[in-house]
C-alpha cells in the first residue's frame, strides 16, 4: 500500500524477535527474560567478534601480499640485470610461493567475509538492533592546548629515550639490506622517532672523528633510512611508526627519482659529518691549547711563552743561555723605562723571580744611577 508516494509494503515481512515471547510458569519471570537476553547478547558480540577477527585477518594477509610482490619484482629486476646466483634464485622461488599461498589465503577470507555478511543480513532485529541511538555524545569543535616541554624536559626525555634503546638503535645504525632494516622496525617500531635519527647522526660524526669513515658512511646510510621514513610520515599527516612500511616498498621498487633523491640527501649529510667532525676536533685543539696556556701562566697572569717572544733580542739570549750576567748587561743597554716595563713583564709571566737580595741590589744601583 502506497500513501503520499511512499511504499510501505517492504515491512510486511519483518520479524522482530523479542525476548518475550515464551514464558515458564515454573521460573520468574523477569528472571527468564533477564536470561535470555544476556544470552542474546552474548551471541551478538561473539559474532561481531568473528567478523572483526575476518576483517583484520583480511588486511593483514593484504599487506603482507603487497610486501612479497615488491620483494619478487626487486628479486626478478637483480635477475634480469644478470646478478644471478644459488642464494638469490633460492630466495625468488620462496617468494613466489609465499605469493601463491598469500593469494589462496586471500581468496578464503574473502569468501568467509562474504558469508559473514549474507548471515548477518538473514538475523532477525530485536528489541537491541530494531533502533539506534542517533547521537550518544557531544563533540566541541575546539583544538585542545598541547602542554609545550621545556628545555630540560627534552634533555631529560632524550636521555632516558637513549639509555633505554641506546644500543637497539647501534644495531639499526649497522644493518644494511632493505628487508633486515624493515623487519628491525617492525620488531621495534619505538625506534621510529625524531631521537633515532638525531641519535645516529651523533654516532656518524663520533666515527668520523675516530677516523672509521667506513662505520661513518654506514650509519649515514640508515640516517637517511629514518629521515626518508619521518618525511614521508609529515607528508602523509600519519604516525611514522604507521609508514614505514611504505618507504621500504616504494625504495625497493628501483624509483630511480626517488633512489637519486636518496643518494643525494646521503651525500649532504656525508659532507655535513666530515664538517662538523672537522670543526669539534678543531675546537678540542684550542680548548687543550687553553688550558695549557692557562696551566702556564705567571703570578701576574702573563703567558710566559709570549713574553719571552716579545723580548728584546739579546735580553732573548740571555735568557735562553740562562746566563744572568749577560742579562744584566742586555737590561743596561735598554732605556730604563723599556728596560723596567720588560722586567715587569718578566716578573709577572713568571721568566724572572726576584729574590730579596736581587731587589736590594737592584734598588742600590738605582741610586746610584740618580746621584
């Protein structure tokens, strides 16, 4: 029957199981229909159950197809560019297979998806299924505030972040296959972080500065590795731990704009270490040369080595023959005012100690000078 256009015939044939329908005279009631219900439920949630476990089941075995796939045209583009041997002709043909078999598993859970469904269609509504709340909560339209971290927070937070998986990420710094890198990050998928990839370049220009350019250019490597994977995160507004799947995949596929643009950041950051290595060794040079200068320095805070280059010539000899006679006589030939500001530079770098009886000689021979 049709009224103002609309057919209301499709609900001729509804059937709405309810709880309710039997009844015990030897069992309460309210008991009974209790019962029932939290049975009904329980079968609900079972079911709905089994078709999430299908659907997760389904994308896993997806993903994992995508994955041998892009390992098998890797494996066949070696092949047809002659780097044939045993080792890899084994691995293509266990990657075929893993396909075959991947492919048959995708067929099955597609099937028992499909009759999934078909069988949740066929189950009566009830009194839980025939309506549905049309909104259970309220959502605000406003942008929570992000507490910002301090300076010493993030120090504190690196640290511990590298006393804990320190070592976990020397070893990623050390791999060198795609596959093996991309197998580590899935069994640590913490490591894909902004302080990995800070960490490993820490650990680049240690090497280099220990002169092992070969664990230098490895560990650049897998810098780059994390950096290409926390770039394609910010392109794609994911979490990095959720793509990095896809760096890995897309790597192997010989892009060669995408592999050339890799190589090329590797190079940058090559040249960046041996610069930053160059610069730390060249500062620990002039902080040792600091310090010494600073061990050497006389009472008045002169640098006994700059004094003595700036001495007169023969008063330099005298020195240098540790002859005081001569010295005496160099410091005569001087103009007394020359000669006292070189004596007190002397005195204050630490070249010339006085003694009590040199002063009292010296200050008779001054008077004699005036009278």
């Amino acid at each position: 029957m049709t009224m103002s256009g609309i057919d209301y015939s499709v609900w001729d044939h509804i059937y709405v199981s309810d709880d309710e329908d039997v009844t015990c005279p030897f069992v309460d009631t309210p008991s009974l229909f209790r019962m029932r219900h939290r049975s009904r439920l329980e079968k609900m949630v079972e079911f709905q159950q089994r078709g999430e476990d299908l659907e997760t089941s389904f994308a896993e075995c997806r993903r994992l197809l995508e994955e041998a796939q892009g390992r098998l045209a890797y494996l066949e583009e070696r092949m047809r560019e002659g780097d044939e041997d045993k080792e890899r002709e084994a691995e293509l043909k266990k990657v075929q297979t893993e396909i075959k078999k991947l492919k048959q598993d995708e067929k099955s859970f597609e099937k028992l998806l499909e009759e999934h469904r078909k069988e949740e269609k066929k189950l009566p509504w009830n009194v839980d299924t025939i309506s549905k709340d049309g909104f259970s909560k309220s959502v605000l339209n406003f942008k929570p505030l992000s507490k910002e971290e301090t300076g010493e927070e993030k120090v504190g937070n690196h640290k511990n972040f590298l006393g804990k998986y320190g070592k976990e990420i020397k070893l990623f710094g050390m791999l060198r296959r795609w596959d093996d890198s991309q197998q580590y990050l899935s069994d640590h998928p913490h490591l894909v972080c902004e302080e990995t990839a800070n960490y490993l370049v820490v650990i680049c220009i240690e090497y280099e500065i220990d002169e092992k350019h070969a664990l230098m250019e490895q560990v650049a490597h897998q810098a780059i590795v994390m950096q290409f994977i926390l770039d394609l995160a910010r392109t794609l507004k994911v979490d990095p731990r959720g793509c990095f799947r896809q760096f890995f995949s897309k790597i192997k596929t010989l892009d060669k704009l995408y592999q050339d643009a890799f190589e090329h950041e590797l190079e940058m950051l090559k040249e960046r270490v041996r610069s930053s290595a160059q610069t730390r060794m060249e500062n620990a040079v002039k902080e040792l040369e600091e310090e010494e200068i600073q061990k050497r320095l006389g009472p008045g805070c002169l640098d006994p080595v700059e004094v003595y280059e700036s001495l007169p010539k023969e008063v330099k000899r005298s020195f240098h023959e540790k002859n005081i006679q001569m010295l005496q006589e160099a410091m005569s030939k001087l103009d007394p005012e020359v000669g006292k500001y070189h004596l007190k530079r002397c005195i204050d770098s630490g070249l010339w100690v006085p003694d009590s009886r040199g002063d009292e000689d010296g200050e008779e021979d001054g008077d004699q000078e005036e009278d």
